[in-house]
C-alpha cells in the first residue's frame, strides 16, 4: 500500500485541532510584520492524520518487530515502563526555569541518575548535559583542553586516535582544535601499543580508545596504555559507545579513564527512536572535574540546587555550556527507570548475557562466516568477508537478503580495519530461540552464496519489502530534500 | 528479571555451544585487577511497582506547569499536544527503530523526516531544512561554525535579542575553533544596533527574533548589509508557533533560519529532550551540518527516501566532517510534524493569532497593576514587563510561586551581572492560558509589589 | 513472517513480571486446597511478550490503517483524546463500591453522558448499565415486559419483527419469554405497513424496527407504524443500530419511539476493539422509565447519587439488574469526551456527512453495482449481486477481491431480503479522496469480473494478506479451540 | 470540526455527483414533523484543551483508588497492570479493528483469541472457554442459561457465597424465561450445606469460589452429589489470580467455571468494562454461549484462526440462538491475555502466593484491633471481618474514608435487608497494598472503633 505525502493528502480548510476563535489581531503590536504570503502546510482532519502515521509506521522495522543485530549500537529492548514514567504529569510538565524550590523532585531525578553512573564507573562526576555520544565526546575533550589551557599546557594540541575508531571521534578532535593523529591496530584486532608509545609526547592532549573495541574486543593492555599515557601527561579519553559489554563487571575508573561519554540511549536502553533523541552523560576524573560544563546539580542543605552560573558553581572553572536548559531530562527519566529496575545485580548479569550472547553467534556462526579474530569476543561478533570470496556476493548483498528474512541486517563495512566487515551485537535482551533462528538463516545464505551462481538473487534482495533497494547516487546527485507545490511523485 | 529472557539452562547449553566453562571466562582479556566479582555496591533490581513509587515519589516534589496559572516561558513554550500526538509516537516501528541507514526497511521514518524537512523550509521561508539537530541553542552554533565555513571568515556577532542559553552554546562551542565571538549587551528594549558592526571579517550577525525580551524587528536592512559586506544573517527564532503570524525570516534575508522546535508536540519535559530546526539556503546545502533525507527511486523504480549527502558527515570524513553530529532529534521531529500536520496551514496561523491575542489581553489587564509597564512596543506571546526601579524580578518570582503562580522568570536568573535587568520580569501566554489564571496572576502582582 | 503461539514461545523460568518474594504460604488459610498440578502457562521475558503482541497486531486491519466500508456496523475514526481521557487516574483508578462521597466525579460522568443521550433523543430516561446493543435490546424489551406484567398485561407475549432486522431481535426477544413473528418487507425495502396493522392484537407485547432500516432506509412510513403499534397497546422498541445517521437531525422521541439502545461503540465513536466492549445505554419513555434496571444515578441534594436497591429508588420498580457493577465506565468516558468535543453542532454535521458519504458513494457506484432500491439512502448503501450475474463471482469473491486493493470488504449477504447483498457504511470521517480511491478500485473490480474469465483469480483472492482463505468448514467440523502440551503447529 | 475531513468545496461536489440540491433533501424520508432544522440546544462543539479540562475538572471530585490505603474487594481487585499491556493495546490495529469476521485481515485477533481460550481452559482446569463475555454476573447468567439447556431442566440454585451482583443478575436473566430461582441466604462463615437440596429438577448448582466472604471449599463432593443427580455444577470465581494458589474448579468437578477477568490486564474502571471468562467441558461446546475462535488451516495450508460454531449464535441462529450476545470483550480479553502472558506460570504462582501472603499479614496485624475477628478460617486475599455485635460496617468505612482511607466495603451494602450482617466489613489485599497501608488502616480502625 503506498502512503502519499501529507502534502499530496491536504485540503484547504480541514483542520485536525480545534483552536478557539481568537479577537482580531493587533497589528500595532508586531511591528507591521504579520506574515504575508501564506506557509504553503496542507490541512488535513485528525483521522487523515491517525492513519497517514500508522501507516507510515508499518513501513519501519524496530525492536519490537523483530531482532536487530546491528553491531556498535545496543539496539536493546526498550521497557515501556520507562515510557510511562516518562510522561508522569509531575515529572514531566515543568519548565526548566521555574523556581527551584518547585523542582526539588526533577533535580533529584537527575542526581540520581548521576550517582548511579558515577558509581557504575567508579568516576568522582559526571557532566549530565550532553545530547549523544559525540556531544559527550566533545564534552569529556572540551574539559580536557580546558584543564591543560588552564595548567599553561595549551601546546597540547595532538590527539591519537586508533584506526578502528568511530567517525565521531576525530570529528569531535576537530571541534576542539585538536589534530588527530591515527594510531594503527594490530593483527590481533587491537591498539598497537609500541606505536601509541611512540606516538605519545608533550603536544599529546590525549588518546581516544574505544573500549571494549570497535571490533568487539577489549583491550587487553589498556592498563599499560592508560600508565603510558599519563606518563606523558595526556589524558585517557574512553569512547563508551560499547559500555554495555561491561556494566557491573568493570569500573571503567580502574581502567585509568579520565573521560568517556555514556549513552544512555545503547546502554541504559532509552529509545533510539529512528534517530535520537539521545543522551551523552560523561563521567570525568578528579582533575577534569572541576572544568564539567553548566548546569550541574549540588547539594545544597537540605535540598538540591541546579547551578547555572560560574559565580555560583563554589570554585569550580566550567569550560561553558553545550546546550539550552538542563540536558535530555526525557531520557534521563527513561534511563532512570530502567537502572531502578535492573539494579547492580540485573547490570551486571544484563552485560554477562551480552557476552555470553555474541560468544554463542560467534560459535555458532564461526564455521560458516569468517571470523576476523581469535578469542572470545565481548558483546558483539565481528566477521569479514572472506567467506563470499569468489561467491560474487558482497557483504552488503548479503546483508540485505536477510532482510527478506525478517531480520535487520547487521552492522556493515565497520570497523574499516577489516574487509567487507559484518558486525553483529545481540545484546542480552534476545533469546536463544531468537538466536538460533538468526543462525539458521545466516548459515542458509552463507550455503546459497558458497553454492555459487546465486549472486543476481542476492542483488535483487529486499524483495518484499516497501522499497526495494534505493538509488542513493541519484539522491546524492540531484537532491530533492523537500516537497515543493507543484512537484510530483 | 523481566527484561532478560535467558533461563539458567539457555545459558548452561549457549557456554557448551561456545565451549566455555562460565561467563567469567569469556571476560578474561579484562586485566584481572579490572575485574570486579560481585555486583557493585548499589541497590538490586525492582519490581515496576516499586520503580513507580520511586519515580512517583519524586514527581510528587515538583509543582507541575499544568497545576497552576503559568506564565512561563523564556526560549521554551507550553503548548496544548494533540492526543494522538503521543500515542501514534509510542508505536513501536518509530519508538525502537534505528537511524534509517537501511531504507528498505525504514521507509516510514525517512517520509516522516522528508515530510519535516519541507515543513521546516516552509515555515521559516527557506530553501531547504535538516532532519533536526540536538536543539536550538546547538543548532544555533552549528550555524555559527557553519557560516565560518561558507564565508571563510572568522568573526560571529551575537546579538543582545539571543537568547542566553544559545548564546553561551555558541560561545563555548567557538570557544577552541579559532573563531571569535562579537557578543552585544542583552537587549530589553530591542533598540540596539547591528548595522554599522558589520565589516569584512564578519562570517554572520545572529540575531533572534521575536528577541529574548520579546521584541520583534524588521530584519530587512540588516540582511542588506550583512550581504552587502558578504556576511551571512543567521536568525534564531524560539517559538515556531510564531511562524503562524510572523513574516518568516526567509522573507526578510536571512541565509540559515535555526529554530527550538519543542513547542510543537513534545510539551515541556525540564527543558529536554528539545529539538534544533535548522534551515538555509540550497546553495549552502552542503556545507550543511546534520542528518538529511531525500527522496529518490528504487529498484521498480518506485518513489522513496533515503538519508542523503553523507559525504558531509563525520562517519565518512571523519575530522573533516561538517560537524561531529551522528545522530538528530528524530522523535522530536516526528511529534513536532505530527502536530504541524494535525494544525495546517489554518490551525497554526489561529494558533498564532491566539496565543498573540491573549497577550495582548495579558498586557491590558497588568495596566490594573501599578507602576508596571510592558517593555519595547512589538511582542509575539511573551514580553518583558518592568516592574519599577527598586523591584527585583527574582523576589516577585518566588513570592508568586508561594501564592502558587508560576509566574514568568526574573532576567536576572540569566543575566547576574547585569544589575540594570534586576526589575525584569519575562511573562508568557500560550493557549493554555486561560482568562482567570491572568486574573490570578494580575492580583498576585498587585498584591506583592 | 509467521508468529508462533505463546506456547511455542516459553521456556520455564522466565518471568516478565518481577514479583516481590513472598513469605511462604500458610496452608492453614487455604483449607488444603493448594493447587497440585501446575497450570501449564508459558513463561515468557517482556522483550518476548511486546514483539509477540506487536507481530499479532500487524496481522490485524482496522480504521487507523484503512477504510472499512462495513455496512450496519458505523466504524469511524476513534479519536486519541478519548483514549488519554479514559486513562485519567481520577477517572479510572476508582472502585465502584467506594462511598459514594468519594466518586462524585464519576458519577457526574454518568449523569452528563445520560443527560445527553436524553437530550439528543428527546426520551425523558435512559438505563444505563447494558453493556453491548443486544444487551441494551433485552434491556428494553424486559422493561417492556415489567411494565405489561404490572399492568395486568402478561399475556402479550408476541413481538412483531421485520425480516431485514438483525439477528440479536429476535434472539432478545426469546430471552424474555418472547414469541417472535416476522413481518414482511415492501419491494421498497421497507416494513409492510399493511401486513404489520394484521398482525398487531392484544397479544402483542411490542414491534422492534431498526430506524433507519438495516436496508440503509429511513421508515417513511414510521410514524403510521407507531400510532398503529400504540393504538394496538403495544410499545415500539427502536433498534438503534443505525443512530448514528440521524443524531441531532431527528429526536427518536418525535418518531414515537418507545424504546431504543444506543451502541456508544457506533455513533459515539469508542473503538470496536476487535469485538468489544461495547455500551448499549437505552433510553426509554415515560411509561417504561420506571421500569429501568439497577443500578442508576439520582440527584440528590448537592450530589449525585447511586441507586443500588430498590428501596432506596424512591418508588421505582426496576425489573433487575443486567450486569455487576456500574455500566460500561470505561466506554462512558471515551463517548463523552466524543460528545462534548463535537457538541450539538457537530454531531450534527456527522450525521449529515455520514449520509452525504453514503449516498455519493450511491450516486458514484449505482451504474456499476446494481443498487436494491430507489431514492436517497441515509448513512449506508445497499447493492445487491445482480450485477455479478453470470460471471462466476460470488458476493463473497468480489469482496475478498478488495482486500487484495487495500480495502476491508463492505458487509456481505446482509440484509437477508436482498439477494448476495453488499451494504456499505461509509461513515462521516472518510474523505472523498478515501471514497473516491475506493470507487475506482470497486469499479475496476466490477468492471474486469463482469468482462468474464476472471472467476479463478476471484475465488483466489485475497493474496497479499498474512493468510489466505480460511477453512472455515473444518474449523467447525473438528473445533480446535485451544492449544494443548504436545500438540502441533 | 476535526474529526470531519470535508471541507465545504468536498461537500458541494459531492451533492452535484448525487444530484442533490443540499444535505437536507437527503433526508426527505424523514416524516416532517419529525425534522430539526437547528442543531439540538445542548452545547458545541469545543477544543481537546477544553475537553480535558472539563473531564479533569470531574476526575479532581474523586478520591483514586491508588492515591490512598485502599482495600477495597468484594468482587473486583486491584492489581497492578505491567505498563507495556497497555502501551500495546492501545495499538491502532488492536484498537480500531472490527470483529474478526474476515479472517484474513484479523489473524492477530484471533490468534490472540485462541490463546486467551486456551489460557483460560488452563487456568480454570477445564476444557474449553470462550472468547469472553460481557462480565462474570452476565457470564454466570448465561452458565445457568447453558445448564438448563444442557440438562433441560428448569431449577437453578444459588448458593449464598455467591457475588449478590452475579445473584441478581442471574435472577434478572431467568426472570422471564420460565426457569426458576432457588436462592440461598447469604453465608459469611461457608457453612451453608448444599448437599441435600439438589434433586432431579435441579439444572444447576452455582457456587462462588472463594466465596463472596472469603472461604475457600471443597466442591468434590458437592459435584459428586449434582453428578449423581444429573445437575451441573457452575463455580464462579471472582479473582483469576486465585488460580495461581487455588485448586481450580475443574478439578474438583465442575461442570461450567464462569470469572470475572477484570483482575489482570485492565484496573478498576470504576467497575466496567468487564471481562467474563467462560469455560466449561468439551461435550457441552454447542451449547455454549459467545464466540469461539478456533485453529484451521488457510489455502496454502498454513496454520491459521477464525470465528467457528457460529451456527449457535443469533446472527445464523436468530430466536434459537444459545445466546442474544452479538460482541465479547474482545480489547479487555487481549489485556488479560498480554498480562497473564507476561506473568507467566511462574509470575502468576508468585503472584497468588504474595497476595494470600499479604492478606494473612493483614490477619495478623488486625489481632492488635479489640473485638474484631476474621469470619471463616479460609481465604485468598479477602476476609470478612467482624467487628462487634453493635458496630455498623459502613458506618465504619465512612469514617475511615473521612481519614483519608478506602477501608474495604460494608456487607450490608449488598444486603441492606440483612441486620445480622452490618457489622461485617470485607477487607481485600493484593500486592499492592503496603506495609504502611496496612499499619494506617489498623490504627484508623482502632480510633473509630
């Protein structure tokens, strides 16, 4: 069934909300400025409206569809415990500058969360306003900078990166005035530690390690690399997209961390909601703490005080602000929520079950795929392509043919330090039974593939859904980015 | 535990498959001094009633927007949301669906954010909108670094009409990029002047408009100079319901329009998550930061969408990207063009007659209170009443509140140092207001100055 | 995608309810009849539970995601706000054996629905309890019974019953010791007002007489059929199936009525819900008000009051109790948050648009389909399978052929005095541009099965629906009617 | 009007396709004298804003259940509903849809439908169930219906543990039916003896389990003597959490099990909808009343459900119907079935055992309570309790209500003409109910007492 666009199902005059008769305009008081030319919105009635959505809706994949192994992303159920809380008339019809005596419960929210993160990573703060992940990057390198300005080291302007690490991070580096300088991996899918060393100098603001890796590893040398480090006077900025592998098992503050960012969104299981929004929270360490970024809630007497202000922050230097208003509170309701429910003890066995779930695809899937290195895995499986060598199947072939399947397709061509990459994270929330039918499938097209002669089926895969596949050059290539009156379908 | 569906004997069969004796072995490339062996010291698990007390118990502390006559509004504005707003938002398929890198089976978030993206340019009388950045105050910077890279320039004047929040997000985030910041005294009575600041090194002006203290200006002569010295103007506006009455910035010359869309079906939530819109010109589209979506054809040659001109983007050019940007605010765009669609062309532009009247109204009746007056001659749903010489904002604000009125937010919580702000006092009206909450507040007023 | 039974999903041990421990039981309590063997439920996890039921409902149609030209069955838009304003805890989180004092508010509730319901149908009463149409049908005829008997009338046994009326008429009527007599149609589709004066006598208890007809007609003749049924000491109980075409344009008080159940579930808009629950509020004459079942709502003094007893009626005789409890509560609160939101004026323009909807439809299909009648319809239009004549599709076929187009079928082979009839309800909250889109798909239908040929692909349809055509006879020859341990898929 | 897509322009095309001069001439069937010109004098239409109001406005006169101890039973629990069964109910295509006739477009229905049938056989240890009724009082109405059917006699007795809504309701239906009432006193100890009044007249014998007071019983025997006598025996249970501690009907005989579902998946709704659960032995199936959704397989011979034994219902069967019921509670049942899926056998055990747990640390602490004790020695989370030969129950209950406490139901409000019970009060738990309500209850009780 196609769905038009809400432009094409508009009618002059429809209305799908019922505004009251307003009394004549004042033009006196808008500066002769009322708008002129008409906004061009179509007018649609509310059920128009109810099903255009639904229908849209249908056309999506999610996790409560079905099973996503998508690999650096944590696409994790989503409890709808933490919806309903999240829309607690008390919790969330306030104004973030309403007094704060009338918000004691909403700064307790928050310095809730905030002392289950600190306590998870055993860090001494937290800077909850980040939006995302790469906010939080840029976050934990802005107090970074800020600290080494402030100790006179502001020559200190090179930032080492591994190969293997999320676009986001040198882009962050970048935002900071950093250059960033690539560190390569090893054959064993991890940082190369004599490289970074002799990498490290006096203009080494700091490192970017992911950890557990981009590849699905975790470090094994990180205390070496964090000493080294430190010694050179740089600072260990943790990438913590892949956190979720180790809540409860590892405090990421006897890793020798100074920074990293926590989604909230992969992690702590708040939505992803097609794209955000997200939260980027970032713990920091003791020396870095003092330069966190405004707001930020103390204890203050008997109740809570949201300071937003240098001159009211009792000492500290915060670098400045990275956002409007108090951060993603929405979301920091929903990771609450789910905290609460999972306890110390729920974490750590949900991080167990992430491990124990990408070993299982990892055996399970070893003899058929390729995998790109040896040894347990954390929470997400990593193959390459070698098995459709010759197959004249691609990676991305092969991943879209599981969508006719009914499954998402897994993570694909990163991390780059592998070829034709597929990147698989289960997450602890997916059962066995999902699992092994996941194995079955993947193990029946690895079969097609390695038959041979299968690789056109394998192009024209999706079949059955929506859209088949798209031609993203010709979108690159002329874009249409929005409806205009007159252009056609 | 509920969300954790392996029993004791998955796991037992899923470590034989692997061949591993327990979990624990599976984490032994974590340093054995890393290795924690029990859950850390904080409280177990609970059940959903227990989470609900908790969570209630804290809600119970707040005085919530709706319980009381509210008059708030200051860059976040407390609209009326459709119903079905948030039920559609709750579906599944939007709530737990991920960015739309596979379109085949995201055809549903990417006609939503195409459908955005056009509303956006609509509104704001622009050429073309992203799929939403983190919010106003960010997108409000990314414009400034946005505008460094157009022009090459280095140099940002910040107008006194910025909001304060978007202001010092803009500052910090220049703050180590080797562009410098021209930022003008906060502007109450919206007279201050831009024209003759504008020079060669100038990358953009950022003005807001209607201003923080509500003011709204002919931005006209500015974009003519601003292009006559080849400086782009950037202009910030914080309540889109405003587009409905006011002359859009598209209108006026502005080359990037960003915008807090918030007000527009997400109510207020403290402040976030909120929801950058962000338009410009087609010519500048790829020097654009953020997510887009646009329509193309597939396979059968059918129309379709998909996320577009990633070239731009962090995961492809890494620390040459546009911005480090990797994600947006997609259900907060998918609530706001919910309600955008559910309003209409007619529903908006009465929204915004409403909401302009009820000011009006709110200003008639605080001539009852004396030695009040409304500050600058223009205003769209909020403006900034003087309360007299002597009178500090912030005491009223606390006196009305223990009167049980939310009433408005003393210039002063954001600008401290400035003393000469101290007796200014911002009020909002939206629809929500009704008749006798502005009665309540005008004789609270009375009753404490 | 197939969806497994919850049976087939479980795994003992699971939960997806966290439970607080319990104190183990006191058997002393429980006069030794603990449960011995396990039930045999499923254990599922929430992630489990939230796919399974999200995979069901895509394999659902309803109003949010098509048109659904239902004919005698009023499926229109179901607005979210009643959804929100029936989850208000003030409303819902209340018990009906609380004091009185303490639900003030929901009996306004009551009290504002039933002065609404009278007001809109000009009756000076309304029971308010039945909790579906049939329910409210039985209702009144057991009303009508009460107050014969109490008149030294029970020998009116007999109901006179058109033969286009719904199955539940004459099946209510039974329940209340009813004999039921048919009553002929007019070739203008209408009651044999003739055949109906013959059978009228003094062992007639009443007539029920769906208005407008289950034909789409209004009874012309209507007010005839009540002076005659009065005159005869008979009542005329109204099946109300149909209000939702006359609300607001006709007080059935004005058309003699008696009697009528409305379906809240129709024309106030409440959701069907798959099948209920539905209300069936009816509302009675001055007659028969004191006859009105318990419970009901009084005011008295300041507030409102409960009646739950006949002695506390204030000389009411009320012939019983139809349900436990209050009524539909739930239903109550989402068709007043209906009725207060199109008011007067606006469910007056429903009716008049469900009308205009339904006899453009009429006009745009009455020279392809062969339509049963002449003149205007009111809220449906009926066609009957003349136009199918020859071409080896079936009612059935032609029906199941709009599935495949996107459509729900309209009702098929009801009314029974129409031969292979298709009774289409399109309902005041579709567009034109809905009702066009339609037209056109029914024409091409209609246009390639009277082009001959196309029997086969008829009888093939529908194809792109979770299951194809059902065996409905070997569903009733060896009822299968619950998953049991060890049985298969 | 929102909910009306056609806009003026829609209307007069439409009228010209059907050659109609205006909407009214539609409606020329309608006698004259019976036409309104005008729209009724009721109010118009108004906004959502202000719809809300008003119904918030009537919801701000209660006292919530869930804002205050509550320990209210006596038919109708409290128990908490998981968050997500509501979340997925809402889904339009659960919500919205019609009756499942059209099998092809209703597999989601009817799966969940046969689930429901078979988790209900399950639970009540029968064979077979329906796929709901209105209510338990019209469910046990139409067992004792079914009964005199099945047997083809005309006797019903009703025993005093009997819910007296479900009595009444039950005696409304038989009313005109020629089927006769044997109904029984009712019994707050469970001491009332059944046994020697069923003879070879008797169709039935209808027993609450536990009883309206509490008491638990053994119905062997009481099914061995209706057996022997040829009569059915119809147990009615209140709370299906019960099943989870309780030995279920079936297996102590019972012929028909009728229930009220209210209890998992939908709170209190101040009392309806409700939910009948049906269940009764597989040779009584055709004589069953409701709809049943049973297994078949489609064309291609895939698994699949429809609506079956239609031919017992009055659509096909007409005055010979079992039953006039057209519609089930088809949205309440799907909330059962969400809810007691996510309990599972395992969560619904626990359930039951902390809710009888509960209750008897209720017990305990109410000995601290001078001259009250518990009626009976058995029960699941409800007991009556006695409060003192002169003490009037309701007048009790006011006065705990006055202290901000729902304090359980007064017998005598079922039973106004029953003297001897006044001073009874029926005090329910269920895992709601805290600590603190409890200590709160016990010490208001020790003041008005």
């Amino acid at each position: 069934i196609e769905e038009p666009l809400i432009f094409e199902l508009g009618s002059a005059g429809r209305v799908g909300v019922d505004v009251a008769d307003a009394p004549p305009v004042d033009e006196d008081r808008l500066s002769g400025l009322r708008r002129k030319a008409p906004i061009g919105l179509p007018d649609l009635s509310e059920p128009q409206v109810v099903r255009h959505y639904t229908r849209l809706s249908q056309k999506n994949y999610g996790i409560d569809t079905g099973f996503y192994p998508l690999g650096s992303c944590t696409m994790k159920h989503n409890p709808r415990l933490s919806e309903k809380m999240a829309r607690l008339p008390g919790l969330v019809d306030l104004h973030p500058f309403q007094p704060q005596k009338t918000v004691q419960g909403a700064l307790e929210v928050i310095d809730t969360l905030a002392h289950w993160l600190k306590g998870l990573t055993g860090m001494p703060a937290v800077a909850m306003s980040p939006a995302a992940g790469a906010h939080g990057e840029w976050c934990g390198l802005m107090a970074i900078r800020a600290y080494h300005d402030d100790h006179g080291e502001n020559h200190r302007r090179r930032v080492l990166v591994p190969e293997s690490a999320h676009g986001t991070n040198p882009a962050s580096a970048a935002m900071c005035g950093y250059s960033v300088d690539p560190v390569p991996a090893t054959d064993r899918g991890r940082v190369d530690v004599a490289a970074l060393k002799a990498k490290l100098g006096p203009d080494v603001a700091c490192i970017m390690v992911t950890n557990p890796n981009t590849c699905g590893l975790f470090e094994d040398e990180i205390l070496e690399i964090a000493e080294a480090t430190h010694a050179a006077g740089a600072f260990f900025y943790c990438d913590g997209a892949n956190y979720n592998a180790i809540v409860g098992r590892v405090k990421v503050a006897d890793l020798g961390v100074d920074a990293m960012h926590i989604n909230l969104h992969k992690t702590f299981s708040t939505p992803h909601g097609g794209g955000g929004p997200g939260a980027g929270p970032t713990v920091l360490s003791e020396k870095l703490a003092p330069y966190a970024p405004l707001p930020f809630v103390v204890h203050d007497g008997d109740g809570l005080r949201m300071v937003e202000h240098p001159e009211s922050s009792g000492g500290a230097k915060p670098f400045g602000r990275v956002k409007g208003y108090h951060g993603q509170f929405g979301v920091f309701i929903r990771a609450l929520a789910y905290i609460l429910s999972m306890g110390s003890d729920g974490l750590r066995q949900a991080s167990s079950d992430a491990v124990l779930n990408a070993n299982y695809l990892l055996a399970r899937l070893g003899g058929t795929l390729t995998p790109s290195f040896e040894g347990p895995c954390m929470h997400e499986a990593l193959f390459d392509d070698r098995f459709l060598k010759d197959s004249g199947v691609t990676t991305l072939d092969f991943a879209k043919a599981l969508i006719d399947e009914g499954f998402h397709p897994m993570t694909m061509y990163f991390p780059l330090v592998v070829h034709g990459a597929l990147l698989m994270e289960p997450t602890e929330t997916e059962s066995k039974e999902t699992l092994d039918g996941y194995v079955e499938v993947v193990k029946a097209l690895a079969a097609k593939a390695a038959a041979g002669g299968a690789a056109d089926e394998f192009k024209a895969a999706p079949k059955y859904t929506p859209r088949r596949r798209l031609d993203e050059t010709q979108a690159a290539r002329s874009p249409v980015l929005r409806w205009k009156p007159g252009s056609n379908a | 535990m509920r969300y954790l569906p392996h029993t004791e004997a998955d796991r037992r069969a899923m470590l034989a498959a692997i061949g591993a004796k327990d979990v624990d072995s599976l984490f032994r490339d974590v340093p054995a001094a890393a290795r924690l062996d029990q859950p850390i010291d904080l409280p177990r698990g609970q059940s959903e009633m227990e989470v609900e007390r908790a969570l209630s118990r804290m809600a119970a502390k707040n005085l919530s927007a709706g319980s009381v006559p509210f008059f708030i509004g200051a860059g976040l504005y407390r609209h009326h949301v459709p119903a079905s707003v948030d039920q559609l938002l709750t579906r599944g398929e939007f709530l737990t669906s991920y960015t739309p890198y596979q379109p085949e089976v995201s055809q549903g978030t990417l006609q939503y954010l195409f459908e955005f993206q056009s509303q956006v340019a609509m509104l704001t009388g622009m050429e073309v909108a992203n799929a939403s950045m983190y919010d106003g105050a960010t997108a409000c910077a990314e414009a400034a670094v946005m505008a460094a890279r157009v022009t090459k320039r280095g140099k940002v004047i910040l107008s006194g009409s910025l909001h304060p929040h978007w202001r010092e997000t803009t500052e910090t985030t220049l703050k180590y990029t080797g562009l410098e910041c021209e930022t003008l005294a906060p502007d109450p009575l919206a007279m201050e002047d831009l024209m003759g600041r504008v020079d060669s090194r100038t990358a953009c002006v950022i003005v807001q408009n209607p201003g923080f203290f509500g003011g709204i200006k002919d931005l006209r002569p500015l974009a003519e100079e601003c292009h006559a010295e080849g400086a782009l103007l950037v202009v910030a506006v914080a309540d889109p319901v405003s587009f409905g009455l006011i002359e859009p910035p598209g209108a006026m010359g502005a080359d990037i329009v960003v915008a807090e869309g918030q007000s527009l079906g997400m109510g207020l939530q403290f402040g976030g998550p909120g929801l950058g819109l962000f338009a410009t010109r087609d010519k500048y589209v790829r020097q654009m930061p953020g997510r887009l979506a646009g329509q193309t054809v597939d396979a059968d040659g059918k129309r379709g969408f998909v996320l577009t001109l990633s070239t731009r983007e962090q995961h492809i050019r890494r620390e040459k990207a546009t911005s480090n940007i990797c994600t947006n605010s997609g259900l907060c765009a998918l609530a706001f063009t919910m309600h955008l669609t559910l309003l209409g062309e007619t529903g908006l532009v009465r929204l915004a007659e409403l909401n302009h009247a009820l000011a009006v109204r709110l200003e008639t009746k605080l001539k009852r209170v004396k030695g009040v007056r409304v500050l600058g001659n223009s205003y769209f749903n909020e403006f900034a009443l003087y309360l007299g010489e002597d009178k500090d904002a912030s005491e009223v604000v606390d006196a009305l509140a223990e009167r049980g009125i939310l009433g408005g937010v003393a210039a002063s919580r954001f600008y401290p140092e400035w003393p000469e702000l101290r007796p200014i006092l911002l009020l909002a009206v939206t629809e929500t207001t009704t008749e006798s909450d502005m009665d309540a507040l005008v004789a609270a007023l009375t009753e404490v100055l």
